[in-house]
C-alpha cells in the first residue's frame, strides 16, 4: 500500500507499528520521479505484502524531513515498528530495493 503523507501525525502513525519503507523526495526531483514507477512495481508485485510505502514530500512536510536530517533525495528509510532500521540513498532498481528491504 502506498501512502502519500501529509504531515507529521500521519507519517507517526503508519511507521508505529508493522514495516513501512519511507520515500523522502520532492516533485521537482528526477532520481525521484526515476523511483516512483519502481515503488509502484513493488507494491503491485505483493512481494511483502504487510509492508507500507509512505511517500513524504520534502517541500510539504519539511517538519519530518528535517527531523531524520534529510540532505539528499531520493531518501529511503526502513522501519520496523517505528524505530528505523535501514537508510539509503540515491535511484535504486527493483531488485536493489527488494534486497534493501528483505536483508
């Protein structure tokens, strides 16, 4: 499920509990438009089907990007039960993002 997150209560509440991979990017933003249709891909595939895919626009929700000290974007972000786990950064390719999320 792909969520688009429109501010901090939002983003709190779907990274409490379960998996949930974080996308900080901006509209503006090319590897970010790049990645996209990849998130897309995966959510489609069901390959971790209890797995939330949160969207957090850099721009409009600035609190929560400033917050993990966001410099670069495309960011991505794992967190599992609301303590996070994993971090990179830059494009990633399907299968680089699946074992992203898997190891």
């Amino acid at each position: 499920m792909i969520i688009e997150i429109r501010n901090a209560e939002e983003f709190e509440k779907y990274v409490a509990s379960g998996d949930a991979l974080v996308d900080f990017n901006a509209t503006w933003c090319g590897p970010c438009k790049m990645l996209s249709p990849i998130l897309d891909q995966l959510d489609r595939e069901g390959s971790f089907p209890e797995l939330k895919i949160l969207k957090v626009d850099v721009d409009r929700v600035g609190v929560v990007a400033a917050r993990f000290g966001i410099q670069l974007i495309p960011t991505l972000m794992l967190f599992k039960d609301g303590q996070r786990v994993k971090v990179t950064q830059g494009y990633q390719t399907l299968n680089a993002l699946k074992d992203f999320i898997s190891k």
